[in-house]
C-alpha cells in the first residue's frame, strides 16, 4: 500500500473495494490492526481490542450516516 507525504492517505487505487470503503468512513487503520493482530497472534481471542475498536468505528460511521440513526426499531 502506497501512503503519501500527508501521513495515511492511502491511494484509493492501491485499495480493494471493502477497503476503499473502509478508508471513506475512517476506519481502515482500525481494519489493518484487527489483520495485523491476527496475522501476530492466530488468535481471534487475542485480538478483541483491535476488534472493538474496528466495530466501533464502524458503528459510529453508521450512525453518523443515518439520518434515522436517533430512531431505534
């Protein structure tokens, strides 16, 4: 992955469609932690902060883009 003068920016061409997703909500960096940490460890148990921290960036990204998100069903 190709990262420019501007710090993480990921050229979105460099970029599979889940990730080209991910780094339009602003959770890749979360996203390549939860891999690096699997691919450390082989071990989904150890890696439970990564993936919290992954799953709430998700969320809060849905949340954000919601324009119901205050409305629960």
């Amino acid at each position: 992955m190709s990262s420019s003068s501007q710090g993480n920016v990921v050229d979105d061409n460099d970029l599979d469609p889940v990730e080209s997703s991910l780094q339009r909500i602003g959770c890749l960096e979360k996203h390549w932690a939860v891999q690096e940490c699997y691919a450390d460890h082989k071990d989904w148990r150890k890696c439970q902060t990564e993936v919290k921290d992954f799953r709430d960036c998700v969320s809060k990204s849905k949340k954000v883009d919601s324009p119901n998100s205050a409305v629960k069903h």
